[in-house]
C-alpha cells in the first residue's frame, strides 16, 4: 500500500509515501504541519512532510490491533488507542511514553471505536458499540464523566466536538452519529440533547464539521450531500458569554462631558490592573470609549480576546505560550479569514514574475517553495507593486515558512503586515524608503549621537544599518525562537515599534560597531546572527517607545493598526503609480523582447537539433546499413559452413547407414546359419531317434518271438505287454513329436520377432538419424552398440542353451547305450541260459525216450560232471525245434518289415517338409530386409 500527496491547487502530484502493507484508514496532521500519521490495522507511522521520509514506525501484535493513532491539537502529544481499550500518550519529538490512561470501570466497559478531542486538547471522548460515551480529562489522566445517549442508540459510529469562538478551545458542544444514522449534539457539561440532523428515513453516512463550527456537511446514506447551517439549526449556541461588565445607565450626549460614567459589576469578576501605570493607559483609553460611543476598538480583539490584557501577559512573561501563539495572533491581527477573495488570487496561477523562483532562492523543501511562489504571486496578483518588490522573498519567507499549511492565514498575515508595519515603504519605489529611514535615524541621533556618528565616520547610511533589518523583519539576524519572541511584542504594540526595534538593535550592539571600521564588517553584521539577547532589545524597545520625543517619533507619523476589511481586501495603491507602470511596461517590453529572442533562438535550437538529429540518423542509417552487410556477409560465411557440415554429415550417416546394412546382413546371414543350423541338427537328432526307435523295436521283436516260443503264457503275456509298451512308446512319440513342433514354432516366431525387432529399430533410428543429423549419431552407434550386444546376448543365450541341450541329449544317449548295452547283455545271458536249459530239457527227454525205465539216468550224471554234450545231438535238436515254429517266426518278420517300411516312409516325409520350410525361413529375412 502507498499513499499519494497531491497539490491541491496545481493538482499535481507531489510525492509517494510507501510502508503501510494494509490498507490506511486515518490520517491525522501535526499543528505545524511538519508531521502527519498514517494508521492501519497493524502499524502506525510517523512521516515528515518535508522530506516526504517515514520517521518513526509503531509496530505491534496482532492479537492487540491499532484503533486509531493521532496528534493532540496544540500541542507534541500522540495519543494511541488499541483494540483492548489501552490509550497512550507518547512525545512527538523523541517518542518517549509520557502517560497511560487507566482502564475503565467495569461497569460501564466500552469497546472503544471512535475518538473526538477537543480544540484545547484537554478532553477526549470515546465510545463504541454502546450507548455510553466515555469523557476522559488527559490532564487529570481520569475519566471524570460517563454519558448515557438514548436508548435508540445502539452504537456510536463517530464523533465530532463543535467549535465554537467563545470557549477558547474548550469544546462544550459534542455531535454523536449513531447506527440510525441520526446526529445528536449534546452539551458535555449539562448533558442535555441540545439538536440533531439526520432522520431515519434519511439517515446519515458521515459528517465533518467547519473549522469555525459554522456549518455541518453530512453524506447521507441515499448519496446525496446535505450542508448545515449551525446558526439556523440552534440560537444558543453562538450566542456569546456574558460580558463581565455592564452599562446600567446610558447618559445623553449632553451630560458626557459634565458627569462620570457610572458601572456596576453585576455578574462575574472584575479584572484589576497591577500597576498604576496601567491605571493611566486605562484612563486614557476610557476616554477614548468615551469619545467613541463606548466602543473600545482598540483593546478589542477578535475571538474573545482583550489586547489589554495580552499586552499585560506579555511583559509579564516576555512571550506568548507556543501553544496558543498562532490563535493569538490571528486574533490581535483581526484577520478576516477571506476564502474566496484569496481563492480567486491563487486562481490566477503563478505570476510571471516568480516563474524562476527557484534559481534566485534555492530552497530545499519543494513544499514550502511551492508556498512561497504561491503567496508572493497572489500578493503580486492582489497590487503590481509587488512583482516588482526584490525584497518580498526575504520579507515574507518566515512567515510563509511559520504557516506553510495554511497559505490563506499566511497570505493575510504578510497582507496585514505590509498594510500597518509598513507603511510609506513604497514612496520612493523602487529606492528604500527614505523617509523611514529617515525617522529610524533621527531617533538614533536622539538616543545615540556617539554611535550615529561612527556610522558617519564610516560612510554607513541608514541604508546598511537600518534597511537590512526591516527588509529581512529580523529573520537573518535572530533564530526561531527569538524571531517568534520579537514579534509576538510587534503585533501587539503600535506600528512604530518595529521601527523602534531597529534603533533598539544598533544601540544594543554599539560596542561591536563601534569596533567596526569596514564597510564589510558593518554588513557581515546586519546579515548575520551575533550574540544578543532578543529580551534586552525588546526591553530597550519599549524603553525607546515611552522616552522619544513626540516630534521624531514614529508612532505620531505613522497609522494606527487597520485590519484587512471582511469579504474582498483593501486596495493596495500606496506607490507611485507612474513609476511602477513605467517599470512595469519596461518589463513587459523587455520580457516580449526576451520572449522573442527565446522564441528565435529556440527556433534556432530546433532547426539545429533537427539537423542533428537528421545527421545523426543518417549516420545511424549508415552504421545500421554497414551492420546489415556485415551480419549478410556473416550468415553466408555460416550458411557455407553449415551446409559443408550438412555434406560431411550425409557422408558420414551414408557410411554409417552402409556399414549398419552390411552388419545387419552380416547379422541376418549368421542368424539364418545358426538357424539352419540348428534344424539340421534337430533333424538329426530326430534321425538318430528314429534309428535307435527301430533297432529297439527289432529287439523287442525278437525277444517277443523267443518268448512265444517257450511258451503260450508268456506269449499272451509278451503281446500284452508288447501292446503297452507299443502305445506307450507311440504316446511318447507323439509328445516329442508335439514338443518339437512346438519348439520349432516357437523358435520360428521368436527369429521372426527377432528379426522384425531389428528392422523396426533400424527404420526408427534411420528416420530418427535423418531429422537430428549428425546430433544423434552417437545415439545410432550406441544403439547399433547396444543391438549387437542383445544380439551376441541372445546368441550366447541360444548357444548357451543348445550346448545344455546338447549335453543333456548325450548324457540320455550315453545312458541308453549303456542301457541297451545291458539289455543286450542281458538278452545274450538270457539266451544263454534259455539255450542251455532247452538243450538240458531235450537231452533229458531223449534219454528218458530211451530208458523210460530208469528214473535217473546213468548218462546224465556223467555228462553233467564231465560237462560234455554230443554235438550232433544238439544240432537234432535243434532242428527239430525249429522245423516247429518256423511258419510263425515267418509271419513275424514280414509284419517287421511293413512296420519298418511305413516307419522310413514317414521318415523320409518329415525330412522333405522340414527342408521346405527351412528353405522358406532362409528366403523371408532377404525379403524383410529388402
């Protein structure tokens, strides 16, 4: 958040003040002007107007929460209210905690919202969401009242004291709006319900009241905007106090001079002078009033105020209170407050004569030269004479720096201090006045003959001892505080005192002037500060007013104080006219001439800045055109070389592209070899499996004829199992024949895979090469990397995998050698055996043949213990045996042979087949790749 200070006359822009970071939602403004403070919800700060800087910041919790941070009128106090009903009073200059206000009573608690203090800055009234308002006296530091509003009222949304002139500050009168938007005026002393504004039909959003308190202007919630006159509203209000002194008895005219004036305090106090002195100026000024129909104007100020009494103050303690002296001199000036009158002048805009005010006088704070030129120009708008008037800067600058945030009191104070404390200054214009001058120094020859005398020794005129002084009215001479102290004592004494105060300064310095010899040294001294006390000058200022003689004071040369008239102000024509006109047609003469010397040489200016500026955009024309065929020249030198590097890369991607075609036929060649390879050995596996199939089918053939042969149960028995043996055999077959075609299949589809895998990868990463160019050539090789070892991957998978197969196969083929080593083994015990006992069982049926008698034959013995067996006894049996079962053995062999033949028909069809589709897997990776 940031807030914007505008010049209201002007509207311009002034400065930016940032630091808040949530919204603002009052603004309060030192007396001075000097100071404001800006509140919101969570942090006040202070700022310096002049600088426009932040000065101090209060920070606080969040849980607490800032109500409403503002300045006491008249006076340096910050009072700050909290959301938990704290109020404290800090210092404004060194921000010190001065008091705190003590919580209030619980049986009238009141969650403060709003805030009014009175002019006087000694009551502050609060209240909130209830009918109670809270009066606290800030000097007692208590709460010393509780007002209870009407029940209709709920809440109090704000607060406002009227003004009024005759309290002196001390507001009696308190405006109260509430949630109905009606505005009820109560006296804070009487509690009585004195007006109210506002309706609940037409109720009332805000108000504010005049600075004077004699009107009231109230938004109202419908939009409109409604003002008030307070006058018409209430009569008791602006009635004034009573006097302190009544006339009882009104004489005629006739008997004003014969009798006395006899009065009668009848009511309040009565005022008695101190001295007898003042008894005298009382006298004399009785009779003054006497003369003028009782009218004491010159004791009689506005606002309330007596001048006789202030005067009395005012030697008492030197001074006025800083805290009542800017009321106290408004009111001894009777300045007549003229809004619209100097409204009108300001209107008129800055005067051609303080246009470059800036250059002669350089201030510093750009506010107050924005006042100076503002009030010197409405001076010059009000009377011609004063734009031509050198020393007005220096005349009215401390005013205008005393009331820099009120140029309408401003404007008039310097108004009122020409008119009376300068008068006939301007009958020699444009020369200082000499005849005033000239009464500064017959006084001084009165006063201090030894002195004037110095200045004459030393050729110094009133000129370099006087006119300084009252050019400058003392500002460059004394400080602030002795500034102030001075004419607090000019403007409530006569109009000769300022002159006065000029002889008060050269008699009350005669020592170091008298020491001077130099004209630098005399006006080193009348320009700067020294070492004086301003009391002793005022003291020899009043000293020099009661001892002067009547022929060279001023005061019978000079006028009596007039106030500025009400509505329109005075002419000013106290010049000589002709002079001022003459100077002022010179001027203007003189000002249309440097007008139209400006004019020509600003056209002059402009011809050759156009020249210059023509020169310099042909030369920027030419260095951009230079530029322009530089950067050509540059993008073709870039163009050739990138389209070489575009040449060079083509290149290098069309090797890249031949040596990945030739490595990935490389590839498809080994692979359709190893494939081949492999069928051919699958085909040879299948070969040899089917050869030891037959040679174990011939075997069991003829252990079944042997079988059948020794007898019918174990031929049933032999074809039984034969028979399951055969099923199970043919189960097996078709298993592994399954199996295998399965794993061709498979392994088929996997190369299939395979190979699609590699072409899709290659077409990607060739379309992906041809966009990127020569950026993705070392993805490609990496790619073409990373294929190759998948391929060498899955080629040491595969072989990994053929060599375990292959061991597994010789490991079963080894143990069916062994196997049918055995069974071969086995088989010749078998007809070993079987051959011995049938040859036993034939020779013992041949001898029981031929002994039929003897149970055990003689030959046996002997035979079996000798171990010899007649040859061609064997061979006749044999044959015998044989000659029985020839015709079935027969019949055996040629259902083998057709069993064979069928087999190696089979065979031979599984070989033919397989070469077929090995001849076409060998064809389909050239057409893929193609």
């Amino acid at each position: 958040m940031f807030l914007t200070c505008m010049e209201t006359v002007t509207k311009e822009l002034v400065s930016w003040m940032r630091g808040h970071e949530s919204s603002v939602f009052s603004i309060s403004v030192h007396a001075s002007g000097r100071y404001a403070i800006t509140t919101s919800s969570d942090t006040a700060q202070l700022w310096d107007l002049d600088t426009f800087q932040r000065k101090r910041k209060l920070n606080i919790l969040q849980s607490v929460g800032i109500q409403k941070v503002f300045f006491l009128p008249l006076s340096n106090t910050i009072l700050s209210c909290f959301k938990d009903n704290s109020i404290f009073a800090w210092e404004c200059d060194t921000l010190s905690c001065k008091y705190q206000l003590p919580a209030p009573p619980e049986s009238s608690s009141v969650l403060y919202k709003v805030f009014a203090v009175t002019r006087d800055g000694r009551i502050l009234a609060a209240g909130g969401k209830s009918n109670h308002l809270h009066l606290w006296c800030l000097e007692a530091k208590q709460l010393f009242r509780i007002i209870q509003m009407p029940t209709k009222v709920r809440a109090i949304r704000h607060l406002e004291f009227l003004p009024d002139s005759f309290d002196a500050g001390s507001n009696q009168v308190l405006g109260v709006l509430s949630q109905d938007g009606i505005m009820r005026f109560v006296n804070i002393q009487t509690c009585k319900l004195l007006f109210e504004i506002g309706s609940l039909d037409e109720g009332i959003s805000s108000s504010v009241i005049s600075p004077h308190g004699r009107y009231i202007a109230s938004i109202m919630e419908n939009g409109s905007l409604n003002i008030y006159s307070v006058q018409a509203l209430t009569q008791e209000i602006n009635k004034p106090p009573p006097p302190l002194v009544k006339v009882i008895e009104d004489l005629p005219k006739s008997k004003l001079n014969s009798g006395g004036l006899k009065m009668k305090v009848t009511s309040g106090r009565v005022q008695r002078p101190a001295k007898s002195r003042e008894n005298k100026i009382q006298a004399r000024i009785l009779k003054q009033d006497l003369t003028g129909n009782f009218e004491n104007k010159e004791n009689e100020v506005s606002d309330g105020l007596n001048k006789k009494r202030l005067q009395i103050l005012l030697k008492g303690y030197g001074e006025y209170p800083t805290k009542y002296r800017m009321f106290i001199w408004r009111s001894l000036l009777q300045l007549p407050e003229n809004h619209t009158a100097f409204s009108s002048l300001v209107d008129k805009g800055v005067h051609v004569a303080f246009l470059n005010l800036q250059k002669k006088y350089p201030i510093k704070s750009r506010k107050l030269l924005r006042v100076l030129q503002r009030t010197l120009s409405a001076l010059a708008h009000w009377s011609a004479i004063f734009s031509d008037t050198p020393y007005l800067p220096l005349l009215a600058f401390p005013f205008v720096k005393l009331f820099q945030n009120n140029q309408l009191i401003c404007f008039e104070v310097v108004a009122t201090l020409i008119i009376n404390w300068c008068q006939h200054w301007f009958e020699y214009f444009p020369n200082p006045p000499i005849n005033i001058l000239s009464m500064i120094e017959n006084v001084l020859a009165f006063h201090d003959k030894e002195l004037l005398q110095h200045f004459i020794d030393h050729d110094i005129t009133s000129q370099l001892y006087a006119w300084p002084l009252l050019e400058t009215v003392f500002s460059e001479v004394l400080t602030r505080e002795e500034w102030l102290k001075l004419f607090d004592n000019v403007f409530s004494n006569h109009p000769s005192f300022l002159l006065m105060t000029v002889v008060a300064y050269n008699t009350c310095s005669r020592a170091p002037l008298l020491n001077c010899s130099l004209r630098d040294d005399f006006e080193y001294f009348f320009h700067h500060r020294n070492n004086l006390d301003i009391s002793v000058v005022i003291r020899e200022v009043y000293h020099l007013m009661d001892t002067t003689p009547t022929d060279i004071h001023p005061n019978g040369k000079l006028d009596a104080f007039v106030a500025l008239t009400k509505g329109q102000y005075p002419v000013f024509n106290q010049y000589p006219k002709f002079i001022v006109d003459y100077q002022t047609q010179e001027r203007e003469r003189i000002r249309n001439d440097e007008l139209d010397f400006l004019r020509e040489r600003q056209m002059v200016e402009d011809m050759q800045a156009e020249v210059d500026q023509q020169r310099v955009e042909d030369e920027a024309w030419y260095q951009k055109q230079e530029l322009l065929r530089k950067a050509e020249e540059t993008r073709r030198e870039m163009l050739l070389q990138e389209e070489e590097k575009m040449v060079q890369q083509r290149q290098r991607l069309a090797s890249v592209k031949r040596e990945l075609r030739a490595k990935e036929m490389h590839l498809q060649d080994a692979t359709r070899r190893r494939f081949l390879k492999l069928q051919q050995d699958q085909r040879e596996m299948e070969l040899r499996r089917l050869n030891d199939e037959i040679e174990r089918k011939n075997l069991i053939r003829n252990q079944e004829a042997v079988a059948k042969e020794m007898r019918e149960d174990a031929d049933t028995y032999r074809r039984k199992v034969d028979l399951e043996e055969h099923m199970f055999h043919k189960l097996i077959e078709a298993g592994q024949t399954q199996n295998q075609k399965t794993q061709k299949l498979i392994e088929e589809n996997l190369a299939e895979a395979e190979q699609a895998c590699l072409n899709a990868d290659w077409r990607i990463q060739a379309l992906h090469k041809q966009r990127c160019d020569d950026l993705q050539r070392n993805a490609c090789y990496q790619e073409v990397a990373k294929l190759l070892r998948e391929n060498r991957r899955k080629e040491t998978e595969v072989l990994n995998a053929m060599v375990g197969e292959g061991a597994k196969k010789w490991e079963e083929a080894q143990e069916k050698d062994f196997h049918l080593k055995s069974e071969k083994k086995a088989s010749a015990l078998s007809d070993a055996s079987r051959k011995w006992f049938l040859e036993k069982e034939l020779d013992d049926a041949l001898e029981h043949a031929e002994h039929p008698y003897n149970t055990v034959p003689r030959c046996q013995s002997g035979q079996a213990a000798s171990g010899y067996v007649p040859r061609t006894s064997q061979l006749k049996d044999s044959s015998e045996v044989d000659s029985s079962t020839h015709i079935s053995l027969n019949q055996r062999r040629v259902q083998w042979d057709t069993m064979e033949q069928d087999l190696m028909e089979r065979v031979r069809n599984l070989r033919q087949r397989l070469t077929a589709q090995a001849r076409n897997r060998c064809r389909t990776p050239h057409l893929l790749a193609t």
